[in-house]
C-alpha cells in the first residue's frame, strides 16, 4: 500500500488530504500556487493556507507521521 494512503486512513478524521493529478489540466492552478512541478511531491497546508512542510521522493511513513502529529499538537 502507497504510504500516503496508510497516512490518509490514519489521520483522515483529523486532515484533510486532497490527492492532485498531474494528467489532469483542470489542475494546473493549484499546482502552480503549491509549486508542484513533477510526480511524487508532497506539500502540507495548514489550516491558514500557508504551505507548513513540503516533502519529495519516497516518504517515510512513521517520519510523515511523527511530523503530522506535532503539527497537530500545535
């Protein structure tokens, strides 16, 4: 299973996670705004809408989740 899908089913009451797809032109502009240029890229939005953390390439699971639980400690 994809990391983002283990993270999403657990922190799914808590964040909301909004997959984009870079096939689909309808999206461009929230790419543009979030600065995603290519496939495996990662960004983190606060509840402000300023991007709090942003991660490239595989993730690490218990990393991402380690830094999602601080941030909602916060």
């Amino acid at each position: 299973m994809p990391v983002v899908n283990g993270l999403q089913e657990t922190f799914s009451d808590r964040i909301e996670f909004v997959l984009l797809d870079l096939d689909d032109d309808r999206q461009d502009g929230i790419r543009r705004e979030l600065g995603i240029t290519a496939q495996a890229q990662y960004v983190l939005v606060g509840a402000d809408g300023e991007i709090v953390q942003k991660w490239f390439g595989v993730l690490d699971q218990a990393r991402v989740s380690a830094e999602l639980e601080t941030l909602l400690q916060t």
